[in-house]
C-alpha cells in the first residue's frame, strides 16, 4: 500500500489520493491531485515523507522550498488532467499497439 503525506495537514497516511484521517480533506483538481502524487512513497522515501510532513505541519510549502518537487508535481497535474480527457482516454483505447515490442520475455503462451 502506498504511503502518503496529506499535503493539507502533514499527517501521514495510506494512498497519495486518500481522504486524510486527520483534516478529513482529499485533493482535489490537477494542481491538488500533482501534489498529492510526489507526496507519496513512490517518489520519496519515508524520510523525505516524513520531512515534508513536518514542514507542511509548520506551515511551509515544500513545493516552494524544493523547486524539483513542484516540477515533479507540475508532470504529475499534466498527466491527470490528460487522463481526465474523455477524448484522449477514447483515443488511448483504440491504439494500435501492434510493432510494439514486449521486452519482458513473455511471450503470451501462459
């Protein structure tokens, strides 16, 4: 399970998508959804969570204190709002993936 820090509150939590067991806020929109995404164990270890948490708590935006994570966060917001676009989701589902190579070694006879 993926382990988050609320970009609202600081607290830790599970899932970077969640509703905080501590504010009772969940992120909403691009910006608020790319945030919530680099807040995770998934771009940071638990460390780095861990300082974002107490940061956040002091009133500080990491954001603007590490200008790499709100570049991080920025991709993030990019590919959310991509993905909210029924056009391209539609255009995703109709790709052609044949000439794609699979490197992984399966070759599909399981």
């Amino acid at each position: 399970m993926t382990i988050a820090t609320c970009i609202f509150c600081g607290a830790k939590k599970h899932g970077g998508l969640t509703t905080c067991g501590e504010c009772g806020k969940h992120p909403t929109g691009a910006i608020q959804v790319g945030k919530s995404m680099v807040l995770t164990d998934h771009f940071l270890d638990l460390d780095g969570l861990k300082l974002a948490g107490e940061d956040i708590r002091a009133g500080l935006d990491v954001f603007t204190l590490e200008p790499a994570l709100q570049q991080l966060a920025d991709e993030q917001a990019r590919v959310f709002e991509q993905m909210s676009d029924p056009e391209f989701r539609r255009n995703l589902a109709h790709t052609d993936c044949q000439g794609v190579q699979d490197d992984s070694g399966d070759d599909g006879s399981h």
